[in-house]
C-alpha cells in the first residue's frame, strides 16, 4: 500500500505532504483541486491519467510552467519495515542554439527515481511490480500495463476492446475448441476447421467462397446448355414424330404383307377397338390430371394469401408495439420538461423568500436596546423557503427517476424499431395468380374418339365383296408405305447435329447436377459451422463465468448484413443486463472494483491501491459498505463535501 505521497508544483497543488491509511477519501468542495492529488497518485504510478492520457504540460502550474513538477509515493507492505519510494519529475527543457545565448524550448523531460536511484522509464514497471510485491513467476504477457488493469475501476471505459479480450482469455485460460469439433456432429467441418486453425470465421468465409464459385460454376453450365438448345435442325417433337411415324409405318407394311386381308381385318377391328378404349383412358387421364393441377394450384395460392396475411399482422403488430414504446417516451420526456420548470420556479421563489428573511430580521429589531419585537412574519417566510425548498428536492427527485426511466425506455424503443424493421424484411413468397376452383364436372369424349368408335361400327358390317375390293386396296396401302417411309428416311439424316447437341446438354446437366450437390453440401456446412461457433461462445462464457462470477462480458457481436460475427470485449454491470459504459457512476465503479478482484485471483496478483475520482454519487456509508464487501486493497478517492474549504484527507476506514 502506499503509505505516504508528496506533491511538489502539480497544477494548483504547490506542496503537499499526506499520510494514508486503508481507505482514504479527498474530500471538499467543488473546483479545489481534489482530482488533482489523486491524478497525481495515478500518474506517479502508471505515468498516465485516470481518463487514459498521457502526460503534458498540463501537469505544471498555470502560473510557472518553467517550473518542476515532482510526486513521490511511499510504498510499503503490510507486516513489513521495509518501504520503497517511487518519484516522477517532469519540467520543460530548453537548449541554446551553438553560437548563441538564446535558448529555445525543445521539449519535455520525464525524470524517474526508484529508492533515489535514477532508473529509466522501462525498468519503472518492473521496479513497481516489486514494490508491490508481485511474484516473478507470474506471466502476464499482455498489452496493458497490469498496474492501470487492478488499480482503477474505471479503466474499462478507456481500454482497448482487443487489449481488454486478451485480458479476459488469458484469465479464463484456453477453450478445447479441437474437442468440440471432434463431435461426430462437426464430422462433415472437421477438416474446414483443422485448416483454418479452428478460426469459425475464416472457416465459413472459405465455405462461402465456394459456394460462389459453385453458383458460377452453374451460371456457367446453363449458359452452355442454352447454346446446345440453339442448335436445332428442326423442331424436336416433329423429329420424333418423323421416327414414330417410321417406326409406325414400317409396322404397317410388315402386317400387310404378312396377313391376309381377312385376317388383317379382324386384326384391325381388335386394334381399333383397343384404341378406342386407350384413348379414352387417356382422355379420362388426362381431364383428372388437369383437374389435379387446378386444385394444387388453387391450394397453393390460398396457402401464399395465408403467409402474407400472417406476415402483415406480425409487421403490424411490432409496429404497434413500437409505437406504444415512443409514446411512452414522448409522455416521460414532457414529464422531465414539467420538472425542469418546476425546478426553476422553486429556485427562483427560494431566492425571493431568502432575500426577504433578510430584509424583515433587521426590520423588526428595537433601534434603541436590540430587543427583537416581533419574530412571527420572518417565521412565517422561513416555513414557507422550507417547504419550497422541500418541494425543490421532490422535482429533483423526481427528474432524475424520468430521466433514467426515459434511458431505460428509449433502449426498448431502439429494440422495438429494430424489431419493426427486421419483420418488415423478412422475405415472403410473392403471391401467384388468383386461381379459379377445380372443375368437378365428368368428362367428355372427343371428337376424334367418337370418330373412333364409328369407325369401329362401321367396319364390323363389311362384306365379301368389300374384303376382295380392301385385299386390291392392301397392295396399294404396302407401295404407298414404301414410298412414304423412303421420304421421311431421307429426312431423319438431317437431324444427326440436333442429336449431338442433345448428347451435351445431357452432359452439361449431369455436370451441373454435381455442382448443385457440391453447393448443397457447402451450405450445410456453413450451417454447421455457424452451430460450431454458438458452442464455442458457450465454452467461453461457461469458462468466464467460472473466472469472473457475477460480471458478464459480451465477446462477439453478431452482423446481420453479411451473416457474420464480429470480435468484441466489454463487461456488463455486475447482476444487471446492462453494458458498462451505461451504468451509473457507482455501478461503473462496484463493477470495475469487482472485476479487478476477479484478475487479481486469476494471475495471482497482490493488492495494489484502487484509485479513482468518480464517487459523488456515494454516501460515506454505502462507500465503506460497498466497496470494503469487494476489496481488501487500499482505496484512494476523491469525494465531494461542502463540509471542507480545502482539499481534506479523511480516513473512512475508522
């Protein structure tokens, strides 16, 4: 602990001698110069401020900056005689020009002494650090001086969230991510995470790059398989109708040559009859399958109004929310206006009734034996500065509740909008067509199927006579078969480009078939990755809240736009879901006092004096209960009392 501190010519503190106990308190007034012994405690001890800047000529009197400026601290441990003195100089210099007595300023000298031994600014930490008494086996290896991390609370605001994160991991210690990725869950990422070292980030970064070289890939095929569609002699259905008619034909002239026309003939009738009934099948077939289309259709238009109906009342209803939550804030900021008025108008009639009591106690006293007369109207203004008074206090009161309820109100609001607005985005398919009930009627035969069945009638009543007359027509038929399918024979050599470009397409499909897989895969594994991550961060806050308790630290922020996390490291005030940047001044400092505690038990570090200057939110008793529950280091503070004209060292540890 410190001990003792002298400040020689720090800003308006010309010499200053003080002796410290346990916990130590600067109190006075206003404007007197408190902060500054404490800064000048602080800067004797890290060579910064409590607000993170570094020294400059703001350390010197305004009145004499060619002076120098001194502090030096006495430090000692508990149960020891041994102390050891720690002193910082700081002054301007000035260097004459070869050739001239003209001296010109050129700078800032910092001078350090460790137990009167001048030591250079490098070796002070270490020469602190053995003050302290701070064991040289433990590593600390981070960025921030370890002294500024366990002796003020509120470092926390001003350091680094990089330097802060590396604080926290080397406390809570490594997390086994290689074990969590050896989960057969993680099997399809494992080699991913192996190559990216375990980084979730860069891991799903990889998958998303082939993901989009594998979406190019595809743009790529369908632009080859629309170039081979190009490639047409003629149209497709008509080089398949030119083979079926072949295939057909050829038929046709083998069963003619092959039968008798009677034969033939009864062939004939079976056939058509059976055509008769595939193409009613087929119609009936074809009717239901339509029929089937238009009620899937209709169900699948009906389904669409649903979501978007569902999507506009969700949409509306966080709208609704979000507006009730303004409004409230609306109404508390009015009220905060009611209460400044208020404010104002106590203030002023104070000021009226305290000039009247003034001007009345003099009135009513005897000019001749100083006997006061009558005492009952000054009285009466005096009860009434008391209750105006009384109701100052109420209005204050009472603003300073709006206010932080407005605060509190105003982040729900934030989160309300941002609720609107994500609801607002959420895709919902675009709604189809209207499409008209299913047709339920029965269905209809065609003509071409009633000419079928006529047919059918027809050629059951043909006679002898008629069958030699149809046996001269089967001759006919055969040439006129041969001669037609010669034709068409002649065409179908045409289309052998038409059949390549058929062949590449098939191949291109198959190719492309490959990468939608390959794709497929990628996007499950981002998914898993992104799993991955979520059981990472709960090792990590498992591992945290085992070092640091009761304080929470957010460690990723999570980036909506580019599906993303993004590193971060800040604490929340101890109990309460709320960041600490936002807390009140004691919350901050309770918090920051406790977290100390926490690094101190996770490196094994003695206790260093915790100094700070924001505490006038604290009474003496909530001070000495508050913090001697968390600390058994030694406090130095700063603390407003109208009780003192100069700046006061009370020791609150009696």
């Amino acid at each position: 602990m410190i001990t003792e501190v002298k400040i020689t010519n720090f800003r308006n503190i010309k010499s200053l001698d003080l002796t410290l106990g346990n916990f130590n308190a600067i109190c006075g007034k206003n404007m007197i110069g408190k902060t500054n012994i404490i800064e000048a405690i602080y800067w004797a001890l890290t060579d910064e401020f409590l607000d993170g800047s570094k020294a400059d000529d703001s350390v010197l009197p305004n009145t004499n900056k060619d002076c120098t400026t001194e502090v030096e601290i006495i430090i000692g441990n508990e149960g020891s005689n041994i102390s050891h003195s720690v002193k910082k100089q700081y002054k301007r210099n000035y260097t004459t020009s070869r050739g001239s007595t003209e001296q010109y300023f050129s700078g800032n000298i910092t001078t350090y002494f460790y137990d009167e031994i001048k030591v250079k600014k490098a070796d002070l930490q270490s020469c602190l650090s053995s003050a302290f008494g701070f064991e040289k086996n433990k590593i600390w290896d981070c960025k921030i001086d370890p002294i500024i991390a366990i002796s003020n609370p509120l470092c926390f605001l001003k350091i680094d969230y990089k330097d802060l994160r590396e604080i926290v991991f080397k406390a809570i210690g490594d997390v086994d991510t290689a074990k969590i990725s050896a989960l057969d869950l993680f099997a399809p990422i494992s080699d991913v995470l192996k190559k990216f070292d375990y980084d979730e980030g860069n891991s799903k970064k990889y998958l998303k790059s082939l993901i989009k070289q594998e979406n190019s890939n595809i743009d790529l095929l369908r632009d080859k398989i629309a170039e081979q569609t190009n490639v047409q002699d003629m149209p497709s259905d008509e080089q398949t109708k030119i083979c079926r008619e072949i295939e057909e034909l050829s038929a046709k002239k083998n069963e003619l040559e092959s039968e008798s026309v009677i034969s033939a003939k009864n062939k004939e009738l079976e056939e058509l009859k059976e055509k008769c009934i595939n193409q009613f099948n087929k119609e009936k077939n074809a009717f239901e399958a339509k029929r089937n289309e238009q009620t899937r259709l209709y169900q699948q238009y009906n389904s669409a109004l649903n979501i978007q109906r569902t999507h506009d009342n969700s949409v509306e209803e966080k709208r609704q929310i979000w507006s009730k939550l303004e409004n409230e804030t609306i109404n508390l900021s009015q009220i905060i206006d009611s209460d400044t008025t208020s404010i104002s108008k106590c203030k002023a009639k104070i000021e009226e009734l305290t000039k009247r009591i003034n001007e009345n106690e003099g009135a009513l006293v005897c000019p001749k034996c100083g006997t006061i007369i009558s005492n009952e109207h000054v009285e009466i203004l005096k009860s009434e500065l008391e209750s105006e008074k009384t109701s100052l206090n109420l209005y204050e009161f009472n603003k300073e509740g709006s206010e932080k309820d407005k605060a509190n109100k105003q982040i729900l609001v934030d989160k309300a909008y941002e609720d609107y607005n994500n609801e607002k985005k959420k895709p919902v398919p675009s709604l189809p067509a209207p499409v008209k009930e299913p047709d339920n009627s029965e269905c209809k035969i065609s003509p071409e199927l009633a000419e079928m069945k006529a047919k059918y009638i027809s050629m059951q009543s043909v006679s002898k006579e008629e069958l030699i007359a149809e046996e001269n027509k089967r001759k006919q038929k055969i040439d006129e078969l041969t001669s037609r399918i010669t034709y068409l024979m002649g065409l179908q050599g045409k289309h052998q480009l038409f059949l390549n470009a058929q062949e590449s397409i098939e191949k291109y499909k198959s190719q492309m078939s490959v990468e939608l897989s390959d794709k497929i895969a990628n996007e499950q594994k981002v998914a898993l990755v992104d799993k991955y991550f979520k059981m990472k961060l709960e090792a990590i806050q498992s591992r945290i809240k085992e070092v640091f308790g009761d304080v929470e630290f957010v460690m990723f922020e999570d980036n909506i736009k580019d599906d993303s996390w993004s590193p971060t490291c800040y604490p929340k005030i101890i109990g309460k879901d709320v960041a600490y940047q936002y807390g009140s001044s004691s919350e901050k400092i309770e918090t920051g006092i406790y977290i100390i505690e926490k690094i101190k038990k996770a490196f094994g570090f003695p206790n260093v004096p915790i100094i700070f200057d924001e505490c006038e939110k604290f009474d003496s008793e909530h001070l000495k209960e508050s913090i001697n529950s968390m600390t058994k280091s030694q406090v130095i503070c700063a603390k407003v009392s109208d009780l003192y004209d100069v700046p006061t060292l009370v020791d609150l540890s009696k």
